[in-house]
C-alpha cells in the first residue's frame, strides 16, 4: 500500500550583511515549524569552533551573531547548534552527474531531518549563491554567481576528527570560491570532521570530485562527472563502508546512460522517476530521495522538483541577480512514506 505525503520546501530569500541574514533568517525560523533548540545539545568546544570560524569565515560567525540575536540565544548555543563542528550527522545517499556542464544531483535523507529549505542568498561582502539549507547555515548542494558548483557526498561517519561536517564546507566554498581552483585551494585548508565526497563544476565545465577524509584529501578529475557514497582513490578505501554495492551500482547505471547522449530534462528524469534505479523510498531509513536538482553553470539557472516525478521547475538565478524575478513562495512535491523493499 502507498501512502504519499506532500513535501513542501519553503523557498528563502536573503539579502544585505550576513549580521541582516542572520536577523532574517531568526524570523523565518520563529515563524515556521523549524525546530528551535534553546540549549546547547552537542557540547563542543565553542571557542575552538569560534576561532576557527573567525579564520576560515568571519562572515559565516557574522550571520550566526545576526541568528543568536534574532532567536534571544547566546552566540555560544547558536554556533553549538548551527555551525556543524564536531556534529555527528546520519547516513545519507546522495547521486551527482555532471553532463554537458550541467550539473544533476539527487538527495537522498530522511523528511524528518530535511530544512525544506532553498536559499536565494546575495550577502553584501560574498559571493551570492542558491542552495538547499542543512541545519540553516550549510549547504547540501549549491551554485554561486560566478558558476560554482558543490555538492556533498556522505561516505562514512567511522572515522572522524576535530573538524566541521560537510554542509558547512560547502557553504564556506560557495560563499568565498568563485572557481574549482579557488575551492580546490580552500577545501584543503578547511578541517574536516568526516568522510565525504565533494563533486565540483564551475563555468569553464572541468568537472572534479575530492575524496575528503579528516586526515587528507585526494582529486579525481572525471568528465563526465560521476559521484555517488564511496571513494575510488586507491589511498582513501579502507575509509569507506563495508557494504558500498548500492554506491557502486548507481554509479554503474549512470555511466550506461552516458551512451545515450540524453538531454538535460531528460538526464533530470532519469534521476526524478518514481521507478529509476536512481530513485530511493526509504525514508525510514535515511534513504529517500527529497529532491532533483540541475544546476547550469553557464546559464546561471536552476531546475528543481521536489518528490517523486516532479514537473521540473526552472528559476534563473540570473534574473534573481538581476533583482528581476519574483521567487515563488514554496515549492512541493510528493513522496511515498510507507513504501516497503529491500534496500538498495
């Protein structure tokens, strides 16, 4: 028996300096049903995270100052709770493709832990950028102005140190990286707190993943870009998941689809269909797709749906940049809650 519920995914726009974002951002979420923890849950060490953040992203402590005042919490529980230092996260799946430049990623979660959020972010001292929120601050996938592309990739949580989980490295590269090299340059410096792959395009359509543990990071330059939840590189293996068939697999198919010469719409569904061997509905389990998503580097645009066979909808971020275009409020979708099968 199928029992679909409609997802509904708030689309935010932010604007001025990151203390204003932050500000913004505090009323969003006294607004909403976001979940407002009013005490420190994670007990990390604040001041390392702080000093850090203070190196790396002044302007990320900035709008985390603008949210701690906007929520009548001190800057030490907000960044606890929101700057993803020394965090434990669950297992996610996560497929990317990168096909004539443009870039197409499923995400794989749970509803329960999903934002529903895209931000529309033009911060005044940033690079402005279009991404699905985590925990409010990171990005789990995101383009910028100039044509970045980032997407996370979950590997493994086993082996971890003192660092910052993935969709806060991802913000920071799209926030201050304006090409693969910039972020290739960053991403090296950033500590990281577990194992993820991190697949990259930008406008010149060079294509990359980093296969990024806590104790180092290796390159792999693909074209096509295929990225799935495992490492390649010879060095990083003995880092990933016992059980990595599924990641592989998924990876198979898509190259298969290559031969295929597919349009973008049509590579978009291929990863949407309800029946794709791309297309997870174990929610339960951390493992449900949540959204298709296509970002076009050259044509600075966005296609998206939410849920299972979603009509793909098409923003120009270039007419967002442009103060021209008029972001819908929300955007939904459907997925099927009580869908029952082993998993892939």
């Amino acid at each position: 028996m199928r029992s679909y519920e409609e997802l509904i995914v708030e689309v935010i726009n932010v604007r001025g300096s990151y203390y204003q974002i932050g500000l913004q951002q505090s009323k969003e979420l006294l607004s909403t049903s976001h979940p407002i923890q009013n005490e420190s849950l994670n007990f990390i060490n604040v001041q390392m995270a702080k000093q850090l953040l203070q190196f790396h992203s002044p302007s990320l402590l900035q709008e985390m100052e603008g949210l701690a005042v906007g929520l009548a919490q001190t800057l030490d529980s907000v960044i606890d709770i929101y700057s993803g230092y020394n965090i434990t996260f669950p297992e996610m799946g996560c497929t990317s493709f990168v096909l004539d430049g443009n870039y197409i990623r499923n995400y794989d979660f749970s509803p329960t832990l999903y934002d529903a959020r895209l931000v529309f972010s033009n911060p005044m001292n940033g690079y402005a950028s279009v991404g699905f929120s985590q925990q409010i601050i990171g990005r789990l996938d995101g383009m910028n102005e100039c044509g970045l592309v980032v997407g996370l990739h979950f590997v493994n949580n086993e082996y971890h140190g003192e660092g910052f989980i993935a969709p806060t490295i991802v913000r920071i590269l799209l926030e201050q990286c304006k090409n693969i090299e910039e972020a290739l340059k960053l991403i090296t410096e950033l500590p990281h707190g577990y194992c993820y792959n991190y697949s990259m395009t930008d406008q010149s359509g060079q294509s990359l993943v980093v296969e990024a543990s806590p104790q180092k990071q290796e390159l792999r330059y693909e074209n096509p870009l295929i990225c799935t939840n495992h490492f390649q590189a010879t060095s990083m293996k003995e880092k990933n998941k016992k059980n990595i068939q599924g990641s592989v697999n998924r990876k198979h198919f898509i190259n298969n689809l290559i031969e295929k010469n597919l349009t973008t719409i049509a590579a978009y569904r291929h990863f949407n269909n309800g029946n794709s061997p791309l297309f997870f509905k174990h929610y339960e389990e951390y493992f449900g797709t949540l959204h298709t998503i296509v970002y076009s580097p050259k044509l600075l645009e966005v296609i998206v749906g939410i849920g299972e066979d979603a009509e793909p909808i098409t923003i120009s971020f270039k007419d967002y940049l442009n103060e021209a275009l008029t972001l819908p409020k929300r955007l939904k979708g459907w997925i099927d809650l009580n869908y029952k099968d082993g998993m892939e």
